[in-house]
C-alpha cells in the first residue's frame, strides 16, 4: 500500500545526515531538531503554535483533556473512523455520540449534527477521513450557534486546504478550536516510528495542551493540573523536517495517482470513485472507492492473487465494536456507515507510484470486473 523505502532513497542523503547530526549531539527530548520542526509546521500552517506530541492519539486525548470536559459530557463523531478518535472519548470518561456519514465524502454528515446535540454536549470531532475534508463551514456555524468546542482529526489530511465562506483559504485542522495529526509512517507526512502535533490559534488553549503534554507542569517539577508525558523525540523530528520540505510534492503525486484511477475507473460500472469537493483539496491519504454489486472479499482476494494489495477501511465501524457496548451504541442508527464498512475497498496510491504499477493494478481489476459480468 505504501513504499517507504523507495521515498527514502530518493532523500537519503539529507534523512542520514539529520539522524546522525542528532546522535552525534546527543540531544534526544526536546532537542533543536523539535523546536525546529514546531516551527516549520507553524509556518506551514499558517497557525500560531504547534504542540508536537508522541502519536496521533495522545494528540486527540490531550485536545479533549484541554477543554476542560468532565465525565458524562457528551462528544459528537462519527463513527465510521479509526479507532483512536473515540476510543479517547471514551477513555476520558466521555459519552461518544455517534452521527453518520455524508456517503459522498465518508466525513460526518454535518446535517444530522444537530438532532445530536443535548443540553450536555460539549464537542464535535470530525474526521477529514482518507485526506477529504468535513463540511467545516456547516460544522463551525453548528459549532457557533451551540457554543461547542470543534477539534479536528486531521490525522490523514494533512496538507489539505480549505476554502471558508468568508473568502479565506486555510489548512484543514487550523479551523476549528484545536488540530490533531499523526506522524504515523505512512501518512502523507510520516516519520520513521510514532509521532503527533496539535495545533491552535488559541494563547490560552496552547498554554494548557504544553502542560498537559509534559506532566501538567510549565515549571520543572511544578505541577499545576493532571498531564502526562506526550513528546515528539529529536530523531523522528529531523525526518519530519526533511519530509516536511517535500509535503507538497508529496501531495501532488498522490493527486495525480488519483486522477489516474479516477479516468479509468470512472467508467466502470459497479466502482464509485472518490468524491472531490470544490470546498477543499483532497491530498488522498487512501484512494477508497464504493463497490456496487461487486463481492468485496472475492475482489480482494483475487488483487492478493496478483500480488495487488488492498486494505478495508474500516470493517467494523465504533458503533458496533465491543469496547463501546456500555453506551448501547450498537442499536444507534447509522445506515450509511454500516453500508459504507461493507463496500468499501482501498488501492494502493503513494508517492512512488509508476504508471507501469498502475497500468497493471487497474487493469487487473477492469478484467475481473468484465469476467464476471
């Protein structure tokens, strides 16, 4: 699905140099390389801080731990989404509640928002799944009217951009109250190992997720509110740093990767293939497309065959998993999602991607689609 080795060859040289020039000044926590990556990001963003942290997770856990929510308040998501952006929720002491999905964009259908909302609701996380923003614009003058809290799980879209109803154009995850991201290793902006940042326009709001983030202290050894230990680590900064330079290129190669399975499969019956809003820019973390009338597992099974991986994402959605049985979220209603986790089917894209691959992968399924016709 993802060819991490090819990309670090072609920057080999500057990746070595960056990890050797950490070892050699032994600065591993919080060394320059961080504070230099924070500032990057920052710039890159256009936001006012970056908090880098361990993974994606933490990011969310510390995002909701920030706003000061109290057990029993209530945390609109959706869930047809990884795991992490609810499973915080719930480990906090939160309610999750679950909205279904635009079956365009797979992203939280910002219509069914409000028949969620109670007198204890606190939050919306949305999810700008598969490098597809949410409706931001339906979702922050929900957020408005109701004096909730938005933070974004921009985990896979980093680099998107969005255009707002007042004419401006910013990067998904600076919109709402906080940002969330993961530097997972195949994500478009990966390091080699676990990493995380959020991001805020908010003084007040930063202040809070530095503390969090490093023991609830500002001064060593003086604690001024519960945290824990979240931190991005030297060496995975200066690859990021690299990588950071090249984002955009990164971007751009995924897009046309998709753009190439856009054309063929497009005019192929039983293939749905991704929606792109004129609201944003799509930067295709995953190239997810619908099947119609096509068995899921046998495609799979037959692109495995060939050598052709695939990924489902995600099989089964938050609702209906075990760890969420308690809130009796497995009777919620949430049909889109349930059809969504039953036809959906993920092809490689990635920054390496050759025509002669994708000649192949496509023509692979475009057979298999006409032989059992």
């Amino acid at each position: 699905m993802v060819d991490l080795i090819t990309q670090y060859e072609k920057i080999k040289p500057a990746i070595d140099e960056a990890i050797l020039s950490v070892i050699q000044n032994a600065q591993f926590i919080n060394g320059p390389e961080v504070q230099n990556f924070q500032k990057e990001l920052e710039e890159y963003l256009e936001v006012k801080h970056v908090i880098p942290c361990a993974n994606g997770t933490d990011a969310l856990q510390i995002a909701l731990m920030s706003l000061g929510l109290v057990p029993g308040d209530e945390v609109i998501t959706p869930s047809f989404t990884y795991i992490a952006t609810t499973e915080v929720i719930a480990l906090l002491g939160l309610k999750p509640i679950f909205v279904d999905v635009d079956p365009a964009t797979f992203c939280i259908d910002a219509t069914k928002i409000e028949a969620a909302i109670s007198n204890k609701t606190k939050a919306i996380v949305p999810v700008h799944l598969y490098g597809q923003a949410a409706n931001m614009n339906a979702i922050l003058a929900i957020a408005k009217k109701h004096n909730l809290a938005v933070v974004e799980d921009n985990a896979q879209a980093l680099g998107s951009i969005y255009h707002l109803e007042n004419g401006k154009v910013e990067k998904t995850g600076t919109l709402g109250n906080i940002g969330c991201t993961s530097f997972f290793p195949s994500k478009n902006l990966g390091c080699y190992g676990d990493g995380g940042a959020l991001y805020t326009n908010d003084d007040a709001l930063a202040e809070k997720i530095r503390m969090i983030a490093n023991h609830g202290q500002k001064v060593k050894y003086y604690h001024e509110v519960v945290g824990c230990n979240s931190r991005l680590d030297s060496i995975q900064a200066a690859v990021l740093r690299i990588k950071l330079r090249q984002l955009d290129n990164y971007i751009d190669s995924r897009r046309n990767v998709a753009t190439y399975y856009d054309t063929v499969f497009g005019a192929i019956s039983g293939i749905k293939i991704p929606f792109r809003s004129e609201d944003s820019k799509h930067v295709f973390h995953q190239y997810t497309v619908q099947l119609e009338g096509i068995e899921r597992d046998a495609l799979s099974a037959h692109l495995a065959s060939k050598e052709i991986p695939s990924m489902i994402y995600y099989p089964v959605p938050a609702h209906r998993q075990k760890m969420f049985s308690a809130f009796g979220s497995a009777t919620t209603e949430l049909p889109v999602t349930d059809y969504l986790t039953n036809c959906v089917l993920s092809l490689p894209i990635h920054t390496e991607m050759q025509e002669e691959q994708l000649a192949y992968i496509t023509s692979t399924i475009v057979e298999y689609i006409n032989s059992i016709k």
